[in-house]
C-alpha cells in the first residue's frame, strides 16, 4: 500500500506538515504552513509582508518594546494555542 502525498502539501508548496514556508510572491502574507493537528488539517498564511518580526532575543528598546505590543496584541501569554493558529506559527517563527 502507497501512501499518497496530500495535495494540499503541493499547492501550499511546502515539503511536508507542520514545516513554514517563506512566500515572498503573496501580495500579504510572508509565510504559508499546511498545519496538522491530530486529523484536522488546515492551510495557514500568516505574518505581514515586509515586516521582520524583533526576533527571540531583542536587544534594543525598540525591539523589546515591538516584541511587547505584540503580544498584547495578540494575546500570546496563552501557553498552549492550537497549531491550527495563525497565532501559533507568526509567534513560533517570526517572534
């Protein structure tokens, strides 16, 4: 018995689930994830295009104070968001 590739995989463009991909030729979006949770399976495109996020470990006071806004913005004190979020994979990658 083959296994099959999912074809949603394919038309994200990504080499497998879970695994974030750059997409620097989407007008909005920077990023594009095919998130698997359990069986639930779903297509996420998260982050702004153009904007670097102030990365894991910001030094200077513009840094920390972007990296705080966003996440009262975002509500990102929640330790356990679902990987079926657009939350979960701009905090994992780009913050």
């Amino acid at each position: 018995m083959s296994k099959k590739k999912d074809p949603r995989l394919a038309r994200a463009g990504v080499s497998g689930f879970n695994k974030p991909k750059r997409t620097p030729s989407h007008k909005t979006k920077s990023h594009v994830v095919v998130a698997k949770e359990g069986d639930k399976i779903k297509t996420i495109r998260f982050g702004q295009q153009g904007v670097q996020g102030a990365g894991k470990n910001p030094t200077s006071a513009k840094d920390k104070a972007r990296k705080k806004s966003y996440y009262a913005r975002h509500n990102a004190q929640d330790a356990n968001p679902s990987k079926l979020s657009a939350r979960y994979w701009s905090h994992k990658v780009k913050w």
